[in-house]
C-alpha cells in the first residue's frame, strides 16, 4: 500500500479490521463470484525486507472455485505498483501453488492512470524446455562454432559410440579453432562438461592420445606436463617433452586408428578422421584382424 509513513499503521489497522466487510461484496461484484468462505494467509513473503501477506486471503467460491485472493490499497498513482504486483504474485505462487487474482483498491481522489495490465510480452507463461540429451550429437558435430561442437559430449549417441564420437569432437575441435589458446580453453571446458556424462575420465584419456597439430610448445596438455616439471628444471622438460613429442607422434595416430577401427569406424573414415593415408590404416586393419585370429 502507498501513503505516508505516518499514516502507515493507522491505514493498515482500518484494513485489517474492515476489508473483509468492506472490501469483499466489491471484489465479488468486480469478479462476478460468490465467495462461500476465505481464510487470511499470514505468511511472510521474502522480498528486499520482510512483507506480511496481510492482504492475501485463500478463498473458496460457491461454483467450487479454489484461488489465493490478493488485496492491495494505493492512495495515490504509483506506476510500479504492477510490477511489485508481478512480483508478489510469483513469490505466493511458488509457495500456494494456487491461481491467484489480484484487486487494488485506489483511495486517492481523482483517476488514476497507473498501469494495470502487463504487456503481452511481460507475462510470464512458461519456459522452453531444451532437453540436450535428446539433441542430435551428429548435427552438433556438423558445426563449425566451438561451444555448439563441444555440446556434443551431453547430446544424444549409442554407448557404443561413446569414444569413437568424443574422439570425433576433439579432432572437430582442432580443426575449428584458430589458435592453441582457443583450443586449449575448449578442451578444459570439454574435460569439465565430461563430468556430466561420468565420462571425465574417459576424456581425459582421449585428449591425451589424440594427436593435437599445434606447436607443441604452446600445447595445454604439453604445458601442463611442463608445468608439473618446474622443480627439475623448464629447459630441461622443453627439450625432452619436443623429443617425446615428435616419437611417439606417429605411434598415438596408430593407437587412435586401431581403438576406432575396434568401434567399428570404416577404414576410409578412420584414415579422414586422423588425416593418414588410406593404405596406411588398412595396414593396421590387417594388423587387426591379424591379431584377433
């Protein structure tokens, strides 16, 4: 209710003792029912600061209808009136669970112009529900934008897939970025979203083998090792983390190839995938097949 301070408590006393008798033929006749009973809600609402909910009341109509009624008395225009209104409204909702019908009571002297009605637009209805498990990982690995590929990870694809399609990610990954920073940043981001899926480790297993072309000096995966090896000396560990680099570079494309090639991958998508010629990967296909007999 908007008035002066002093005349605060004495308004408020008139009300709580009259609005019933006074007030409740009024919101009958404005909203064409027939109360049967109500009963005055003295909760608290939290706000800013503490506000009694002297004017809500739980009513029961004679047609059966159940619903929290809200009372409000304004003695003068206040234009924010409708959004503290809004505003209640969400708070009593939440905690009632009920329909709620909103009456203000002007006091004042002349017409008031303050809005009463909230644009189409402010009314809150709902919310969209995007449920990415049921997304597609296929078409969100199709795109070129580093946080819609990442987003894969919590999309939608068979168990059996699970490596071979976050395998597909990180390489997708390398080849939209523009710079090792960039990369760097999505596959932490990557390793974090894992937890999600309770694929944390799993990623981590992946985004260590799978062949990363960038310089290796600004690598993430290359730095943190050098990171970890500060006490022994950063010279020492940048020379032997190139040395390693550079032999086991080839050997990691292998291992990839042969874990994708055991998903189940076509050797021509194996070899697109890791970038290595197609005689190469039916090589370890032979390989393979060798082995397993």
């Amino acid at each position: 209710m908007s008035h002066k301070k002093g005349e605060g408590n004495l308004y408020d006393k008139i009300f709580k003792e009259n609005a019933e008798s006074i007030f409740m033929p009024l919101v009958e006749e404005r909203l064409g029912i027939r109360i049967k009973e109500y009963s005055p809600l003295k909760e608290k609402m939290q706000t800013t600061v503490e506000r009694e909910m002297d004017f809500f009341y739980q009513v029961l109509t004679e047609d059966g209808q159940d619903f929290i009624l809200h009372l409000e008395f304004q003695t003068q225009n206040d234009p924010e009136l409708l959004y503290r209104s809004a505003e209640y409204h969400g708070m009593a909702l939440r905690r009632k669970r009920r329909p709620i019908r909103h009456i203000v009571i002007y006091l004042g002297e002349g017409t008031p112009n303050m809005p009463t009605q909230l644009p189409s637009e402010e009314v809150f209805k709902g919310f969209v529900l995007i449920n990415l498990h049921e997304l597609s990982a296929e078409e969100l690995l199709s795109s070129q934008v580093p946080d819609v590929i990442l987003l894969a990870i919590l999309a939608h694809f068979p168990a059996e897939q699970t490596e071979a399609i976050l395998r597909f990610l990180v390489r997708k990954l390398r080849q939209v970025c523009v710079n090792p920073s960039q990369l760097s940043k999505y596959l932490k981001q990557l390793v974090i979203l894992a937890r999600l899926r309770n694929l944390q480790e799993l990623t981590l297993k992946i985004v260590n083998d799978m062949p990363i072309a960038f310089d290796v000096e600004t690598d993430f995966l290359y730095r943190k090792g050098i990171e970890k090896g500060i006490e022994k000396g950063i010279e020492k560990g940048i020379e032997k983390g190139k040395a390693i680099e550079k032999k086991s570079y080839e050997e990691k494309k292998k291992q990839a190839g042969i874990k994708m090639l055991t998903a189940g991958l076509p050797v021509e998508q194996v070899a697109d995938f890791l970038e290595v010629a197609l005689e190469e990967v039916k090589k370890w296909k032979e390989e393979l097949t060798h082995f397993d007999n």
